[in-house]
C-alpha cells in the first residue's frame, strides 16, 4: 500500500464524520431559522396595527418566549437519549419508543405550571414596571398564545426523534410549511382579510396557536405512515405511564432547560440595562441582536447535530467516533462564525442600514449606537458559537448538569457583573453591557470546552462509567 493510500485511508474517517455532521444538521438549521421567522413574522405584522400593538406583542412574546426556552430546553434531553440508544442497538424500537412518548408526557406535565404562570401575564408586567395599559395588551397577546407552546413541544420532540435516526428533513419541510401558514392565518386574523374579524393582538396569538396545532399534527402524520417511522409506533398506547424514564428525562433534561434559562434570561437583563441608559440604546440593541440571533442559528443546529452524533457514538462506546464527531461540529461552528465576525466587522453600518435609516438626530443616534454594539458582536459571535456547540457535544455523553454551573457562573456572575461595571462605572454605556455579555460567553465556551478535552480523565466516556 503506498503512502498516499494510506493518508487518504486516515482521513476517510475525518470526512465522513464530515459529510454526516452537514447532511443532519442543515435541515436542522433551516428549521431553527424557520422558527425565527415564525415571530419575525407577527412582529412585522403587529407593526402594522401601530406602534402600541406592536410594543405590546413584543412585551407578551418576550415573556412566553422566555418560558418556551426552558421548556424546549427540558425536552432537549430526549435527542440524546434516543440517539445513544440507536447507537448502541441500531435496530432498537421499544427503548426509543419510550423516550418519545415520556417526552411528550414531560411536555403535557411542565406546561401546567407555564400555563397559570402565562395567565397572570398583566400582574407580572405590572410588578415588574410596566405600563398598565401595555401589561393589559400584551396579556390579551399572551393569553391566546400561550396555548401554542405545548404543541410546539410536541413538533420539538417528533424533531428529536426523527433527528436520532437521521432523517431530519422531513421536519425541516414540515417546519418551512408552518411559516407560511403562520403569515397567510395571521395576516388574516391580525389585519381582518379573507373574510375574518380583525382581532389584532389576540389574532396574532390565536393564529400562532394554529400553526404549532397543525404543524404538530402534520408531523405526527408523518411518524406514524412513513414507511422509515411507522414501525416504531410512536403514538400507541400513549397512555401508559413509564415513570422511571419520565423521571431520567427530568434528571437529564431540566439542568438543559435551567442552562438555557440562564442564556435567555442574561439577554433580558440586558434589554433591561439598556433601558437605564436610554431609549436610543434599548432601540440600538434590539436591532444589532437580531443579525447576532440570525447567525446564531447556524452553531446552534451544528450544536444539536453534535448532540446526536456524538449520542450515536457514545451508545456505542466508540470513544474515537465521540472525538470525531465533537470536534468536527466544533470547527464547522466556530468557523463560520468567524466568517460571519468578519463579515459583520466589514459591512457593520450596511447591515444596520437595513433596519435603520439616519435621516435625523434621534435615528442617526440609534444607527450609530448600533453600529458600535456590533462591532463588539465581532467577537461575540465566535465565542457564541463556540458555547453552544460546546453544549452540544457534551449533551451528547448525557454530561449536563456542570454545563449549568458554567452558565449560571459565565453568563450572570461574569456576564451581568462585567457588563453592568462598564457601563455604569466605566462609562462604556451600551458598548459595556455588549462587552460584559461577550465575556461572559467567552468564559462558558472556554469551560465548555475544557470540559470536553477532559471527557476521559473526568469519567464522561461510556467505558469509563
């Protein structure tokens, strides 16, 4: 054999570990994005009642949102649970069978506590400072959305499942149908077109309750007739209870969903810093972190490919496919967001000329505020991508409740401590709440990924458990 048979042989294993990453986490991706689009789509068109509506849809979405988060966090934990048992048995039905339907169980169970938490949206506004008359409207907002969350979960759990087994585009597909029903139900139940009354705010909820209602059931459909899925019977017997895997999924699953709490929390203590600076800041912030959210998407679904890959392998006790597939999502996370850094570093005020037009004092202000703020969204995003695929890869060895430590250390004792002394003591205003959130993101994707390179010495390889 010569040597160049052979170095190609060495690196054959590099580039199908390569080429299995991309094919499972694009759609992935894509259905990240497909989600985004779902609120970007209610807010263009709330804007469109007027500035109050829109205001008020904001301030209720934010708060289900936040809930959401910990919620689809908690669910989270079955993606590894399935993926490890399919790598250990790749024929294995009654197992991840009961992953699935204990992870619906988890939905139905956390969200009775969201619920009566949602309910009382005006209270929880008004307690926390805000206008009555907007705390009113966003609850009109949040008592007709909050019924979308479940079936969302649901969608969450069929993605995982599918996911595990790796054929996630039918989600993707299921998911990019779901936007296009939200905006052509919405704009008619929100604006009174087709025939329907214009219900403006408790329209835009009741049509995202819509589409997660339908989109879950199209996917349900999906599981149960396609021929790669239905030999799992996924929905039979549903009412069976399994409580010791009901109980696993918590254990592995709430550390996921307080992790991700500590993430989107951190975000609306910032949005709330801002607002002690001034308006212009909190407007500023608004626009220069959805072109950090849109990226964002890309590590996070190369985050949970990681999960799943590294799952497979770590159910086969294959220690070098768990290196392998870490390491491989790490380097495609972390490299496009260092393209997208430059990218943002480059045409910094081109981007935030698409939200905003400088035509007067109070605006060029916002533009130029912006501006700043991503310029330290350079280095924020690598770090960004590099923290959440590093979740990612340790989800995969089941390793989750250290991971929380990180968070809650990195993002509010360095993040919040960091950002608020620069901003306030400092004098560095918004640009120190955008530098405290970059280092304390910097700090977690560096634990994470110390973590990670001591998987073998801290016990977290399945040979070693």
């Amino acid at each position: 054999m010569t040597t160049a048979a052979v170095s190609t042989e060495g690196q054959s294993p590099w580039r199908d570990e390569l080429r299995a990453t991309l094919l499972l986490a694009w759609p992935m991706i894509l259905s990240n994005l497909t989600m985004m689009l779902i609120g970007v789509t209610d807010v263009i068109l709330l804007g469109w009642l007027g500035p109050r509506e829109l205001a008020a849809g904001a301030l209720g979405h934010n708060l289900a949102i936040f809930c959401a988060i910990f919620c689809m966090g908690l669910v989270t934990a079955t993606a590894p649970m399935m993926a490890s048992e399919k790598g250990r048995m790749a024929h294995s039905v009654r197992d991840i069978r009961r992953t699935f339907r204990q992870g619906l169980w988890v939905c139905c169970s956390v969200m009775v506590p969201i619920w009566a938490f949602l309910w009382n949206t005006e209270a929880i506004l008004v307690a926390t400072g805000q206008q009555p008359d907007l705390a009113a409207n966003a609850a009109i907002f949040v008592r007709a959305y909050m019924w979308s969350i479940l079936p969302f979960l649901g969608f969450l759990v069929l993605r995982n499942f599918v996911a595990a087994l790796e054929k996630p585009v039918w989600a993707t597909v299921v998911a990019c149908g779901a936007v296009v029903l939200n905006a052509v139900v919405n704009y008619g139940l929100i604006l009174g077109h087709y025939g329907l009354p214009q219900l403006g705010l408790m329209g835009a909820g009741i049509g995202s309750t819509i589409t997660n209602v339908v989109q879950f059931a199209v996917m349900a459909l999906v599981v149960s007739f396609h021929p790669k899925f239905r030999r799992y019977h996924l929905f039979g017997r549903f009412w069976r209870p399994d409580w010791p895997r009901f109980r696993q999924i918590w254990r592995l699953g709430l550390p996921i969903g307080v992790t991700m709490g500590f993430e989107g929390g951190v975000f609306a203590v910032a949005i709330l810093l801002m607002g002690l600076i001034n308006e212009a800041s909190v407007a500023a912030h608004a626009v220069a972190i959805q072109i950090a959210s849109l990226t964002f998407m890309v590590p996070m679904g190369l985050g949970q490919a990681a999960t799943v890959r590294v799952g497979l392998a770590f159910g086969r006790n294959d220690a070098d496919g768990i290196t392998k597939a870490g390491w491989t999502a790490f380097v495609l996370g972390t490299g496009f967001m260092a393209a997208m850094a430059l990218g943002i570093y480059s045409f910094s005020e081109a981007l935030i000329g698409i939200f905003v037009t400088p035509v007067d004092a109070e605006t060029t202000q916002v533009f130029n505020l912006a501006v700043s703020f991503l310029m330290v969204a350079a280095i924020f995003q690598i770090v960004d991508g590099a923290q959440v695929v590093g979740a990612g890869m340790l989800r995969g060895l089941h390793d989750t409740k250290v991971p929380m430590y990180f968070a809650a250390f990195g993002y509010w004792v360095v993040g919040i401590g960091v950002g608020g002394w620069l901003a306030f003591r400092g004098g560095w205003d918004g640009v120190g709440v955008w530098t405290g959130l970059a280092t304390g993101l910097a700090v977690v994707s560096v634990l994470m990924l110390v973590r990670w390179s001591m998987r073998a010495r801290l016990g977290l390889l399945p040979s070693q458990n």
